[in-house]
C-alpha cells in the first residue's frame, strides 16, 4: 500500500495520523508538488493534484484524506477504532470532520491568503464571512470539549482532522481564548502519532513559509 503525501500537507497528516495510530505499515511516497514534472506525472495517479492519494495493494485508488481513513478503518480493524461502531457516534464522527472541513479549513484559507495581500487589501467581505464562520465552529468545538476529552468520546477520524487543521490555524489565528479547544490541542500535539506527523512536516512547512511574500510564522504550541 502506497501513501502519496507531502509532509507539510494536512490532509496527508490526518491520514499519518490515523496510520500511525494504528500501526498499519505502509510505503510513503513524497510527492513534491512544487516542482513542475513531478506534478505533471502525478496527474496520472491523482487528476486533481491533491495529496494525499493511497493506492492500496490491489491497485485500487484512493482520493479524499476522510475516505482513505474510513478505508483504513475498515480494512484495518485494530484499536483504535477511528470511526466509531456505534452508527450515531460515525454519525457524529463524520458531521465533526466535516465541520472542521467546510468551515474551521476554508477560514484557515481564507485567512491564510489574506495575509499575503498587501495590507490595503486585506480584510473583505469573503475573508470576514469565512472567519465568522470558522469562529462559529471553533465556539462548537470548544463547547463540546468542556465535557470531553477528544471530539467523540474515544480518539477518532474527527480527531486526525482537528490536529492539523487547528495546528495550522495558530500561523493566521489565535483562539487561546476557548480554553477548552488549547487544551485539547496541547493534548493532541501530545500523542505519539501527532509528534511524528509534525515533525517530519516542520522542515517543508518552515521552507515554505520562509518563501512567502508577506512573513507568517510557524507558532508554537
Ligand atoms: N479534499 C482533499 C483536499 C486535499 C488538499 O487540498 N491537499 C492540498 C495539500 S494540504 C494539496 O494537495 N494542494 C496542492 C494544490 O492544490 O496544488 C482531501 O481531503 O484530501
């Protein structure tokens, strides 16, 4: 089984995460989007572009970081159960990462491009919407967390994808105020397969920041 990812890259993350947690073994493949040929030849296994990509040992091909670690999930069936067996806890499970998806990651884009505008420009109408949007979810999340210790109750797929994202989040957004999610995140950044997953993207993410136009820094937890 072959994992196309970049290290830097959440999604790719979110899935080291989940195969990290469950100890499955795997063939990692970098895959470095910035340069032109790799990204041309890389179409052919993934026509978006996108990482991550998972290419299971019987050639099937997988898009989408939540659909490779449902497929993990089931393929693999070891603790920790990523997506829960109770059908309204999945239920829950999916309706999390999705939340964290649609609205926690579009405003982390949202903000994130913001910053890289000259500062005239910067704060319109879209960049509000989507942070208004992300403070919302992050007020959920919070909430949530005050009785909890991960989003449902054991650690799940909901999980792999709030580690990165929010992560990612401290660069363009401070949310030290929801005490609740800080702790959870220092929390997640304490489990082993999170530790991993950060540190071999911290080089690449660093390098990349240190390229842009307007500087952002990679903050700390
Ligand atoms: N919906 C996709 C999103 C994947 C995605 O956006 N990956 C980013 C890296 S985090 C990427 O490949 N970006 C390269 C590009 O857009 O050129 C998923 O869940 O896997």
């Amino acid at each position: 089984m072959k994992l196309y990812y970049a290290p830097a890259s959440s999604y790719s993350q979110r899935v080291l995460i989940a195969l990290y947690e469950k100890e499955i073994n795997f063939t990692p493949v970098e895959v470095n989007l910035f340069d032109p040929e790799v990204r041309q030849n890389y179409l052919n296994i993934n026509p978006f572009g996108k990482v991550p990509t998972l290419v299971t040992d019987d050639g099937t091909v997988l898009f989408e970081a939540s659909i490779i670690i449902e497929y993990l999930d089931k393929t693999y069936p070891c603790a920790p159960q990523l997506i829960p067996v109770n059908s309204d806890k999945a239920l829950e499970t999916r309706m999390l990462e999705r939340i964290i998806d649609v609205y926690i990651n579009t405003g982390r884009e949202a903000l994130f491009s913001d910053t890289q505008r000259p500062i005239e420009a910067r704060g319109a109408a879209n960049v509000i919407k989507a942070s208004k949007l992300m403070e919302t979810a992050l007020l959920l999340l919070d909430e949530r967390l005050a009785s909890r210790t991960w989003l449902v109750d054991e650690f799940s797929a909901s999980d792999c994808a709030a580690a990165p994202t929010l992560a990612y989040l401290r660069i363009v957004y401070n949310y030290e105020h929801l005490s609740n999610l800080t702790n959870y995140v220092k929390r997640l950044e304490s489990r082993p397969s999170v530790i991993n997953t950060f540190n071999s993207g911290r080089e690449q993410m660093t390098q990349m920041l240190s390229k842009l136009k307007y500087p952002v820094e990679l903050a700390k937890a």
